[in-house]
C-alpha cells in the first residue's frame, strides 16, 4: 500500500509539473508587445527554439532569425484573410524546460483576448498545442537516450553472462581433467605395485642364471 501511495504521489508530482501552460501577458521581444508565454516543462533553449522554428516556418510567413524570431506575413486559414506578423523568443527556464514568448502583429494592433476573442484563442489553442508537441519531442529523444543505455547494460550483462558461462565451462573441464587425472594416477600406482613384482621376478632369474654358470666348473 506504501509502495503505490508514493508511485500514485510521484504520478501527481510529474503531471503537474509536465502541464504545459499559456499565458497572455506583456512580453519583450524587441520592446514591450501584448503576447503570449508560453511554458515548456522539458527541453533547453535550443531544443525549444528548433521546435519553435519548425512550428512558425508552417505559419506561411517570410522566417527571419536574429535577436529574435520575425516571421513576416503569416497566414493562417483559421485566423482569418488577413496576414500577420509574428515576434518570438525562447527563454531557458533555471527550475527546468523554456519559456516561448510570443506576439501577433496583425497589422497597427498586437493580438490579444479583449479586442480579438476569437483569434486570440485559435493563437492559444495553436501555441498549447506546439508546447505539448515540444515537450514531447524533447522527452521521446530522452527515451532514445536512455533506451540506447539500457541497451549497452543489457548488452553488457549478456558479455558477462557469456564470460561466465566461459569461466564455468573452463572449471568444467579442470574438473574433468583432474578426475581422469586422479583415475591415471590410481592406474599408475596398481600398474607400478605390479611392475616392481615383474622386476623382483626378473631379478630372481638373472640370479638364477647367473648361478648357472657359477655352477660350471
């Protein structure tokens, strides 16, 4: 019960913090500019800003980058018939993952809820739905990573595994070895009990002969 608690509150503690969040707000990109912040739970400024120039270059405008991202007359069939201007920049976050802050300049006022209801959530729905695709990019190359790791372990334990099946094998046959060793040592020792009989035999026929011919006279 203890051990799914802490899996259930580690579950809650990740969700909440990989949510992704935007946030109309003032932000600084070149100047002051009604926008929107966007907040990434995982990857590094440059993660982040290569998501983000994948994600504007479909917008239909001119992609300029500097300081900061321009992207000169988008077009956006749910936005409407008029082009627009997009600002953007990418933020590192210190506790973990960026910040996207972007603005809209729809030619004389920058996009915003009050006075564009209705772009100003297909631009929220449109940036909520990058920041979730972001993340998850960012995670699926971690999950490469680490399943590119778990594969050099699993295949470092299978060379160990190997080796050892080796070293067994190997004990196998000094095992061996020594047994039809002792049983030859053994064989030796009946065959040179039997060998030393044949030789005092032998010894008692050489004495013999050679009284023999002390006996000639």
């Amino acid at each position: 019960m203890k051990k799914l608690t802490t899996l259930l509150f580690t579950f809650f503690t990740i969700s909440l913090f990989a949510q992704v969040t935007v946030e109309e707000k003032t932000v600084n990109i070149g100047g002051s500019k009604e926008g929107f912040y966007v907040s990434i739970p995982y990857g590094n400024k440059k993660q982040i800003e290569k998501e983000l120039k994948d994600e504007l270059k479909d917008w239909g405008g001119k992609y300029k980058d500097g300081d900061f991202v321009f992207v000169d007359d988008c077009k956006l069939k749910e936005m409407g018939k008029n082009t627009f201007d997009v600002y953007a920049s990418v933020s590192e976050n210190p506790e973990g993952g960026a910040f996207v802050s972007l603005a809209i300049d729809l030619g004389g006022a920058y996009l915003n809820s009050k006075e564009h209801g209705a772009q100003a959530k297909v631009i929220n729905a449109r940036l909520h739905k990058f920041g979730v695709k972001a993340a998850k990019n960012v995670v699926d190359e971690e999950i490469k990573e680490e399943e590119k790791a778990l594969q050099e372990r699993e295949k470092e334990l299978a060379d160990l595994e190997k080796e050892q099946e080796k070293l067994e094998k190997e004990i196998e046959d000094y095992n061996k070895k020594i047994a039809d060793n002792e049983k030859a040592i053994e064989d030796s020792k009946k065959n040179q009990e039997a060998k030393k009989s044949e030789i005092k035999d032998q010894q008692e026929k050489v004495k013999g002969v050679q009284q023999k011919k002390e006996a000639v006279k």
